[in-house]
C-alpha cells in the first residue's frame, strides 16, 4: 500500500510540477521591448520584432531580417503582446512525457501476460493487474522525468496580451502650445 502511494505521490508530482512565482507585471509597452502585433491591413503574420519608437498613433517597430523599420498605425493593430521574459518547457514536456509513458507502459504491461490463461484463478488476474499498473507507473513516471530534462532545454518567451484601450487621451504638442489626442476604437 506504501508503495502505491508513492508511486501515486510520483506521478502527480511529475504531471502537476511546481509552478514558477511569477510576480504581477504591468502591461505597459515601452521603447526596447519585444512585442508581437497582429496587423493583418499590414501583414498577414504576426510581427515580432523591438519596439524602436511610438507616437500617439504608430509604433515602429524594427524586425529582423527587414532593413527598413516598419511603421505601424495603431488602428491597424488587432493584438499586441509583449515578451516578459523566457518560460521553460519543461512542465509542458514532463506533462506530455508522463502520458505518453503511462499508455505505453499499459499497453506494454497488458501485452506481456496477454497469452496467459486465469480461467477460475484470482491470484493470476491480480498479477495481470499489477502488471499493467506497474508498467503504466514506471514508464509514466521515466516518461515525466524525461520530458522535463528535454523541456529544460527549451525555452521560450512568455507573451503578455497589452489591451487595446478602447478610449486613448494623451497629452500631445500642438503648433502653438499642447494639446489633447483622442482616439476612439470600435
């Protein structure tokens, strides 16, 4: 019985993983940071790229491989993200691992007393059982291990959705003195 719940203590711990503490991050977008937009009056790709420069109505945004940067009208944009850093896949692929293991190490634990014959014999079909059971947890749980070490390898940038206000008012200078912007989207 001890050992049934480790092996259940294993395998949530490997599925379920400590999550990163992530503090609360404003939305805010600032010159210099990675942003992805999706502007399809533009592009019918996401532009992913550092925000160079930004007005009351365009940011300009430099992308890789352009040697030119491209302006973007803010009421062209649909969604814009920015990367608040990098994220490990290593929950993801443990996750993936571990289930991946778990069905082959059934299927592997079935087939391997699939020909023996329990007809009237208890202690036979619990033996079945256990194999099954006991191939599903060790493979789940070398699955899960193993799709964390690959997931510490990749990493990937953790996206942060920057709300498209439906109502802007920004202070801007006019010829003459200041004045006020306001823009309204629909």
């Amino acid at each position: 019985m001890a050992a049934l719940r480790f092996t259940t203590l294993v395998a949530v711990t490997l599925l379920v993983g400590p999550d990163a503490l992530l503090g609360q991050e404003s939305s805010d977008i600032a010159v210099g940071d990675k942003v992805r937009i999706s502007a399809p009056e533009i592009s019918p790709y996401r532009l992913v790229g550092i925000l160079t420069e930004t007005s009351e109505d365009t940011y300009v945004l430099s992308v890789e491989g352009r040697t030119e940067p491209m302006r973007l009208p803010l009421g062209s944009m649909q969604r814009v993200e920015v990367s608040r850093g990098k994220k490990s896949m290593s929950r993801t692929l443990g996750q993936v691992g571990a289930l991946a293991g778990i069905a082959t190490g059934a299927v592997l634990g079935y087939r391997e007393n699939e020909d023996v014959d329990c007809t009237g014999n208890e202690d036979c079909r619990a033996y079945k059982r256990m194999t099954v059971f006991w191939g599903a947890m060790l493979s789940g749980a070398a699955g899960g291990i193993l799709g964390r070490l690959v997931g510490l390898a990749i990493r990937l940038d953790r996206w942060e959705e920057v709300p498209l206000d439906e109502l802007r008012i920004e202070p801007t200078l006019a010829a003459g003195g200041f004045g006020m912007s306001v823009s309204l989207r629909f």
